[in-house]
C-alpha cells in the first residue's frame, strides 16, 4: 500500500483526521499551524496519518479509521520511508504514540518486528471559562516579559541570550510572525538573560499546548509556576483551553502543573525502537 506526504498542513485536512482523542500538539501541525510533516493513505479523502512534529521529534499515528491499513505495508513504509527520514535529522530511534489506546496493538502488531518500548504519559487539562485564580509570586531580582510584539521587535536586543527563546518558537512555529499570529508565551530574566520560560508550542483551534523550561541555576525557585500562571490567564481570557503533557518520569512537570491548578485528565503510552 502507498502513503502521501502532504505538502502542508490545513484545517480542512485535519477535519478528516483530528478526532476527540487525538493529541492536540500533533493537531496543530495537522492544521498547519506548526512545524511537522504528514503522511496519508489517501490525498483526496484521507482516514489515516503518520505526523511528524518536528518540535516534539516524534510521529503520532492519526485519524479516524485505520480498516483499510493493513499491518504489513505499514510495516514496509515505515522501514524504509521513515527511517530514511530520521536518519537524514542524524536520529537513531522512532518514538510514536496513537490517536487512541485502541489502537496501540494494531500499530505494535504491525511493528512486531522491532523491540519496542514504552512510557506512560501524562496529560494535562483547564478547559475554557474555568474560574482560574491563582497569584503566584516571582521571586525578588527577577521580572517576568511578555513575549509580544513589542518585544520581539524592540526589547529583544537587550537580552544576552534571546537566541535560546528564538531557536525555540522556530522549532515549533517555523518563525516568530508565526507565533505572535498564534500563540503567546512570557519569560523570567535576570540580570538581561532568559532563566525560564512558558511558551505557546501548538495550537489546535482555540487549545494551546503548553511547553515550560527552567535554566540551572535558577530551579525550584517556583519560576515556571509564575510564568504558567500567566500564560493560563491568557488563554482563558481568550476563550481558550490549556492541553499539558509530560512523561511519568518527569516530575517536576507534574508538579507545575498541579501546582498552576490543572487537573490530570488522561494517560497514554509513548513507544519507541532504536534502529
């Protein structure tokens, strides 16, 4: 059987993909609003998809249906296709998760002959209109940004090391007038360098997926919860949701997010192989 690789992203395709279960950080790149690449089984009128976020540096198996897939030549596509296409970003190993649990055996039936391992991942959630209120207090010396506009194009050359915020909306965006367009992120500076920040990674119609990170030394100084806060304040004043995932080993994700006040809403399994 053939796959198609989709030129771009778009609403009307992910209109034929996206379901209420799949994972909205790939439903982004489906919509075409973030970095990734896309195959399905039918250009015309798709049912299955292979994502690649770029971002996340995984695939997620899509859609609504995946009767007419069969296990052996999704077999063949992914042993040539797609390894091809991770070793040409110099990787070594395919990490995928699923639309839905249902469909884990069939993709692991069709992948049987790789040592697959796996993950349980943790997600996340705040639906819009929730009576968010949280005041989170930033610790003294240290003054939280907007990621705005105005910053990007007039206070971004005070910070020594913006290309650290930059190289990150441009993994996920592609570029910043991407990501002031769609998105909405602040960070915490000291002494004119970035320590932390909370960022918009993807957005699927009106849920934004959330991606935090904390710069040695400055943990466990409750800096990501501040920048959270903030960033949650914004989403639900546009009407929005808030989708976080994380894996079960990673703790002091589960802690900001239960610290902001979002509620553990699901679990999934995320597979990889090294090959």
């Amino acid at each position: 059987m053939n796959f198609y690789k989709v030129e771009k992203g778009s609403q009307s395709l992910a209109n034929k993909i996206v379901n209420l279960h799949s994972n909205r950080s790939f439903a982004g790149v489906v919509a075409g609003n973030n970095v990734g690449d896309i195959w399905v089984n039918d250009l015309t009128s798709p049912t299955f998809a292979i994502v690649w976020s770029e971002y996340l540096g995984g695939f997620q198996f899509m859609g609504k249906s995946f009767e007419n897939i069969n296990t052996v030549g999704l077999c063949d596509f992914v042993d040539s296709s797609i390894l091809y296409f991770l070793k040409s970003k110099g990787l070594d190993f395919f990490e995928f998760s699923c639309d839905s649990e249902d469909w884990l055996p069939f993709v692991l039936n069709s992948l049987s002959n790789r040592l697959v391992k796996s993950e349980e991942q943790y997600v996340y959630y705040l639906c819009k209109g929730f009576n968010y209120d949280s005041n989170i207090m930033l610790p003294e010396g240290y003054r939280n940004i907007e990621v705005d506009t105005d910053f990007i194009n007039n206070g971004s050359h005070n910070i020594r090391n913006i290309e650290v915020l930059l190289n990150e909306i441009d993994k996920s965006w592609g570029s910043t007038s991407m990501f002031l367009q769609f998105a909405k992120g602040f960070i915490s500076v000291y002494n004119d360098e970035i320590c932390s920040f909370a960022l918009t990674h993807f957005r699927y119609i009106d849920t934004y997926s959330i991606g935090v990170e904390t710069f040695t030394p400055h943990k466990q100084k409750g800096l990501s919860s501040s920048l959270v806060d903030l960033l949650i304040k914004h989403i639900l004043g546009q009407n929005g949701s808030v989708w976080w995932d994380c894996m079960e080993s990673n703790i002091a994700s589960q802690k900001t997010a239960q610290k902001v006040g979002l509620t553990l809403d699901h679990k999934y399994q995320i597979c990889w192989f090294n090959f």
